[in-house]
C-alpha cells in the first residue's frame, strides 16, 4: 500500500506579521470551497495570466496553487488499517469487451475493509500494446457515510488485480450492497472511459 509522507516543517523561521493574511488566506480557501461545492475545477490560464501580472507573481506558483486547490480531497486523512478479523468471500464478476472483472473478497479490519478487484483477460502477443491498453485507473463508490480510495494495483500477463481501502468497515453482512466501480483515463479521476460496473452483493 503507498503511504503518504510524513510532512517535516523546513524551516524554524517565521514572520509573525504574517498571522493574520495566513489566517486570511485559510478563511477564503474555506469560503471558496463551499461556494464551489467543493468542486472548484481549474481557473482559465488567461485568468491565471492577468492574475500574475496584476498581483506581481509566477504564473507557475498560481498554476501550481491552483493544482492542489482542484485535487484537495487528495489531502484528506486517510484511514490504515488495522487489527485483522477476517475474510469475507464475495465472489461476484462481470464479463465485459473480452474481459472478466471480479471482486473476489473483502478483508475485514477493526477500522476499515479492503475490497479486492480484478481483471482478467486473454493475454494478446504484443505485450507492450496491451500494457498501454489496459493501464487506467479505478475509483470505487459505495454511496454515502462510506469514504473509498485506491492503493494502487498491479499484475502479470492477463490479469490486474487493486485493493480499495472503505472506511469505516463494511458490516459483517454485506448482502444488499452495491459496489460501483468508475474507470479513468488519467489518475485523480478526470477522464473517464464510459465503463461502470455494479457488482450487487
């Protein structure tokens, strides 16, 4: 699983002057993400451009700013699990374009599920091309109260396999759930290919 880094302060030095416009700062990027439903997007770079100049800074620190702004739920803290109890078989699939996507089984912790997802096809001769192919990107979705995220995936010839972690955990008794699983072109889920599946449990 990729962890997030831990954040070591650079430098001891701070200009307290600064307290207030920090705290500024703070209070607008709150007032800008409920105006925005927290769905700010990404300024139009001649608006980023006119910016720089009329505010004497680098268009690359706005461009820069404003990435992070857009990608923000990528910050949110993220749950580990923990403490082991057990597997819970799942056993569904979907067969789609020559392919057979399947979520096998959900590991149980104290403080999150991990719900295993894989796909398998036929593996084709060239193997360059099919790893350009297949190489996409995954959100899972389980409606409200439930926070998911990918850990990243990986594979062999013909098969991927990628770990959601959901917290907090799935009950015991999973029957009557829905699993969505949204595909994207890039990662932070901007472009997606039109495929969804619903695994019904």
């Amino acid at each position: 699983m990729v962890k997030r880094m831990h954040f070591d302060q650079q430098t001891e030095h701070y200009d307290e002057r600064l307290i207030q416009i920090d705290e500024q700062i703070c209070s607008l990027l709150k007032q800008r993400k409920e105006v925005s439903n927290n769905n700010s997007g990404f300024p139009p770079l001649e608006d980023i451009s006119k910016w720089a100049e009329k505010f004497d800074l680098y268009e690359d620190l706005l461009r820069s700013l404003f990435g992070l702004l857009e990608n923000d739920e990528h910050f949110r803290p993220r749950v580990e699990p923990i403490d082991f109890q057990k597997y819970i078989p799942v056993l569904k699939s979907v067969e789609n374009d020559q392919s057979l996507y399947s979520v096998t089984f959900i590991r149980q912790y104290a403080n999150a599920s991990v719900i295993n997802f894989n796909i398998d096809w036929e593996p084709e001769e060239d193997q360059i091309r099919e790893r350009f192919l297949r190489h996409s990107f995954w959100e899972l979705s389980l409606g409200e109260g439930f926070d998911c995220r990918a850990t990243g995936g990986g594979g062999t010839e013909g098969h991927i396999s990628y770990n959601f972690i959901v917290s907090p955990p799935l009950p015991d008794n999973i029957s009557g759930l829905d699993l969505k699983l949204t595909e994207y072109q890039t990662p932070l889920y901007k472009k997606p290919t039109g495929l969804e599946l619903i695994f019904h449990l």
